[in-house]
C-alpha cells in the first residue's frame, strides 16, 4: 500500500473521508495532521479521537470486520501530529456554522455516548508525538524513499505551507499532495467567490503555488467543481432507524460507526434542507480520498488511474480582497496572458499567476 498523511480538519465530510482512506487497503494511513479549519485545532483533533474510539467500539463488537480497515488490521499505529491553529496570513475563521461548535453536528453535547471517556485507550490504534505536525510530515518524507508518500490535505494548507517552507528540498521528496479545495468555474459555499479550505488560508495555498512554478512537487487538487457533483443521497448514508420519526423495530440494530455517522450527518441533511438544497451529502474531502486511492496502486506515482483526468489550469488566489478572499481568480480573457504581466492592474494578483492541476474526474461515486 501507498503511505499517506492525512492533513484534517474534522469535520463531517472529514471523518468520512478518513474512514473511506481506514477502510482502503490501497493506502497505509501513516501520519494524520490535524488543522483547524472546521472548528478550532483542539476540537478537531477531538473529533479525529472520537472517530478511532467509535471505531474501536465498533470492532470490539464486530472483531470480523477488522480487515475491512486496513491501515488498523496491519497492527501499525498511525502517527498523530496536533497542527496550526491559525492560518499563515490574514484573520482566522472557522466553519462551525455549518459543522457545529465542536465540529462534528454538536454531537457533544445531543450525543456524548460517542465522546471518548477520560480513561479510554486512546493508544489503541494511534500514537503520539509533540512534534508539530509539519515537522512529523518532513521526517516521514525524509525517511520513506522518494516519491513514494501522498499527502492528502482535506482543510486549509497551513501545515503544509508550514512543511515547505522549513525545508523545501525535503518537501519536494514527496510523490504527490492532493488537496481538497478551491472553487474554479462554479460559485464558492463560503462567499459567492471562494470555497473553505480556500478562504481559511490563501496566504497558504498562495505560497504553495508560488514554488509550485519550479516544478518541484506536484499538487493536485479536487476544486468544488468536482467535489460538489459527487455527492450521495442522505437515504444511502443514514442508518433509517435512526431517522426521526422513524420505527427503529423494523430496521436492523445500527452498528456503532452507523449509529456515529448517522448522529452527525442528520444535523447537515437538515441544513441542506434549510437552505433549499438537494437532499444528498456533498462528499467534498472523500473525493480527494479517493483520487489518492485510485492512484495509489498505479506503479508511478504521477499515473492517473482509468476515469480520472487532470487538467492545468492558469489562475491567481485573492488573498485579502474585501470580498473575495481566497477566490481563485481565472484569467478568462483568452490573451494567454498571466496576472503577473505588466498589463495587470491589481496589484494584488501581480506575480500570482500560477499552473496548478484541477481534477476533472467523471467517475462514478465509490461504494
Ligand atoms: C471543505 O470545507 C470544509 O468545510 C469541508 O470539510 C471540506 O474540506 C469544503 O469546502
Ligand atoms: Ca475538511
């Protein structure tokens, strides 16, 4: 299996996506990162022990599926290294109006069974180290032979600008970083310009792009523009005993991850009912799960597996605009000009023109 970091923000979507990567034995899940993002850095590294401890749960009452998760059934424990609480440049902000206070739906506090007691072993299947997450990152980049490591980063890149920046040639000993973000040729969910991770910290994906010229590393990333589209309706993800209103009687008794999911998951079906959307999930960080997954079994690194395609695309990130913070600002003029030309204006977007690779999968969603 592939190695990977998963840099995090739990986070609903997530704490999908991590179990979608536990459960893919084309992956070994090496180290997880976690950032703010969602919530504060505290909470989501909460949220990624309440996951294990759920999962824990889960498989001491169904041992048999223990191969079903298979970066947990290799015995090895995956690192966990705590990250930035705060971006690299500009103000701070969370998504807790749309992932809770805590996160995950509030679950905390409507559903503590799924809280971790105080004496709980949370050694089980992590283990833990102080060093900040960048630097956990380049000492397994430094280690594992070159190009054999994918970074999926799933929030805002500051841990992974951090990581460049303190050494970029042990950085770009990485075979690929695949990042969940940024909105190209559709609106934005946070402002009408700019998707999350985007607006949580352009200084960070700026700074990335910025290195990315010299063709050091690749970076590819899964855009709201494929992510959106990707989505799975509630009735599939929802355990129906669960749902209220429900005759739990006539369903099977829900696993603990089903009953776990369903507790957080109910929260955001209501939410996308609120504000008139369709009633299905959008799987936005499963995506760029999944795209490491199938790539991770092809014998270079950089193959794209069959249903994925890549595309580069030209375009600067606002980082301090009033209203269009980390919007990615495409150069639709057709001049094949850069924002970095002495014809542009803004002083903003001057030297921000960049070529990054922007998903455009059009495969079917991964059961
Ligand atoms: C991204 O922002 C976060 O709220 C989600 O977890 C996902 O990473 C979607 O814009
Ligand atoms: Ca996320």
């Amino acid at each position: 299996p592939r190695k990977v970091v998963i840099d995090t923000d739990p986070g609903v979507d997530d704490v999908l996506a991590i179990l979608f990567a536990l459960a893919s034995p084309e992956i070994d899940v090496a180290l997880i990162t976690p950032v703010f993002g969602n919530a504060h850095t505290p909470q989501t590294l909460a949220n990624l022990l309440k996951l294990y401890y759920n999962l824990g749960v889960e498989l001491q009452a169904h041992p048999e599926s223990r191969e079903r998760y298979a970066s947990v059934a290799s015995g090895k424990k995956t690192l966990v290294a705590v990250g930035e609480n705060d971006p690299i440049g500009g103000e701070k902000h969370v998504a807790t109006y749309f992932h809770g206070v805590d996160g995950l739906s509030n679950i905390s506090e409507t559903n503590p069974e799924f809280t971790p007691p105080a004496d709980a072993d949370k050694g089980e299947f992590l283990e833990f180290t102080d060093k900040r997450a960048h630097e956990a990152i380049l000492d397994l980049l430094r280690t594992e032979p070159e190009g054999t490591v994918t970074i999926i980063a799933l929030g805002p890149l500051t841990n992974i600008a951090w990581a460049y920046r303190a050494d970029p040639e042990a950085f770009s000993r990485v075979g690929e970083v695949v990042w969940m973000g940024g909105a190209l040729d559709v609106p934005g969910n946070t402002s009408p310009v700019a998707e999350f991770n985007c607006f949580a910290d352009p200084y960070a994906f700026q700074a990335l792009l910025d290195e990315m010229k010299t063709g050091k590393f690749r970076f590819t990333f899964a855009p709201l523009d494929i992510t959106t589209p990707h989505s799975i309706p509630f009735t599939d993800l929802l355990h129906p005993g669960l749902i209220p209103g429900a005759d739990a009687a006539a369903f099977p008794t829900p696993t603990r991850l089903q009953a776990f999911t369903t507790a957080f998951l109910l929260r955001v079906r209501g939410l996308q009912q609120k504000f008139g959307l369709p009633d299905a999930m959008e799987m936005h960080d499963p995506v760029a799960v999944w795209y490491a997954i199938a790539n991770a079994s092809r014998s270079h690194p950089h193959a794209l597996a069959d249903g994925w395609s890549v595309a580069a695309r030209e375009f600067g990130v606002e980082r301090c605009g009033q209203i269009t913070r980390g919007m990615c600002v495409v150069d639709r003029r057709g001049t094949g000009e850069s924002f970095g030309s002495d014809r542009t204006q803004n002083a903003e977007l001057t030297g921000t023109s960049i070529t990054g690779h922007d998903i455009t999968a059009n495969g079917t969603a991964p059961k």
